[in-house]
C-alpha cells in the first residue's frame, strides 16, 4: 500500500511540476502513463566477495509481472525535449534451491523454501535534442542522468538477508520517430552506456496513435538489459516488457 501510495503521489508531483512550468514558458507540456507486463529473461545475483551466483529465472521462478512508469515533460520551440522518468520496479521469486546459496556471509541451504526480492527503481531526467526534421523523419540525441535505488534480498524460514542501494549514471539516448500517417507513427527511443564495470539499456519501440490533438496512444515492446559486475556485488538482467502508453499534452 505504501509503494502504491508513493507512485501515485510521484506521478501527481510531476504533472503538478510541469504545469506550472508550461504557464510559465508557454512550451508544449505532457505526462504519460505506461503499463503492462513484463518477462525475466535472465537475473543473476551475487552479494559479497566469496559469495554464490545465482539465478532468479532458472534458480527460482520469477513470474510475468505487471508495472508502471510515469513521465512528465515539455518539449520547447519544438527542438528541446526535457523530461524526468519515475520507473519503480519490484520482482519477487520463490521456490526451492537445489544447490546451497552463500548470500551476504549467510548459506541458504538447498531444498528449503525461499523467497527472493529484487528491487529496480529508476529516477531519470532527459533531455533529448531534434538534429534531424522532415515531413516524414525525426532523429534526436541527447543526454540523462540516471539515479537508481537497486537491490535484492532473500528470505527463508532461519535466515533475512538484504541489500540496497543508491547508485548515479550518465546515459546517452537516440530518438527515432517515422510518419506512417497522419495518425500514426513508428517510433524507437533508446538510452544506454557501456564500460568496463558494466552496462545499462533501455530501449523500445512502439506504435503511436494519435487519439487527438491532445491524447495519443502507444503500444509497443521494452528492453531493460545490464548490470554491473563489482568485487563484492554482481547483477546483470534481462527484462522483456510488452507495454502500453497513454499521453496527455497541454
């Protein structure tokens, strides 16, 4: 109930925020909602430097789950698109080990019940800059900053162990938007960075509608892919997500 609390009152800042700023600079201001379902394709954890990989799609059965994201954001002389992205995401996974997990300094032993929690949530703010523009073509490049609050735990009936934390990430992010008609469009938008310790992408693509001037509609496919690979701590997802988009401008 708190989590639910929290998203709503999120998503009701952020158009309160952006309304406000819209009567301010008199730029073509907008919130979406999105939702679905979303597919493991792969999650391996570790937690601690001598620790177990394992995994919570062939481990432990993570099953389809829903979700939710929130975005507000104005679009200025129509070139500047400036954003901020709420994107909680919570997973739980249960069944029985069949080998012993050693997780933060404790041994989960196999053929004993466990629950296990994973725990993305993403903060984001964007901006993306048109450089290309015709009647039927979009290209945009930019920049966000990306803060996650990320973790796992897991739980048996002698054992609750658990670890979260904050993390920052620079991301850079392409936008590609095609007329099919007047009403409808193909669109990609993707954000990511690579290095040494690690990567982070999150991409899609989907089919807009435009309902009205002011109401458009997507529907489309996410992928959520990366992870880190650190001394003590390992984690690298795979999430396929099968959405839904609603938009509202202002």
């Amino acid at each position: 109930m708190k989590q639910k609390f929290i998203t709503k009152k999120s998503g009701f800042s952020l158009w309160i925020f952006f309304f406000s700023f819209n009567l301010n600079i008199n730029a073509q201001s907008y919130v979406n909602a999105e939702s679905g379902v979303l597919f493991t394709g792969l999650n391996n954890i570790k937690n601690g430097s001598n620790a177990s990989i394992f995994s919570l799609k062939d481990d432990l059965h993570t099953p389809p789950s829903s979700f939710l994201r929130y975005r507000a954001g104005f679009l200025l002389k129509n070139k500047h698109n400036f954003s901020i992205l709420y994107a909680p995401l919570s997973l739980t996974a249960t069944g029985l080990l069949e080998k012993d997990i050693l997780y933060d300094g404790e041994i989960f032993k196999a053929q004993k019940k466990i629950e296990a929690r994973y725990k993305f949530n993403s903060y984001r703010f964007t901006y993306n800059r048109k450089v290309f523009n015709n009647e039927a073509f979009e290209i945009g490049l930019g920049g966000s900053l990306k803060i996650r609050y990320a973790g796992s735990s897991l739980k048996n009936n002698e054992f609750f162990k658990e670890n979260f934390s904050l993390g920052f990430a620079p991301l850079f992010n392409l936008f590609l938007n095609y007329d099919i008609s007047e009403k409808v469009d193909f669109i990609f938008f993707g954000e990511g960075i690579a290095t040494n310790k690690g990567r982070a992408i999150d991409a899609s693509v989907s089919g807009k509608y435009l309902f009205t001037k002011n109401i458009h509609g997507n529907i489309g496919y996410r992928i959520l892919e990366g992870g880190s690979n650190g001394t003590s701590r390992y984690n690298f997802i795979e999430l396929h997500f099968l959405f839904a988009r609603l938009t509202f401008l202002y």
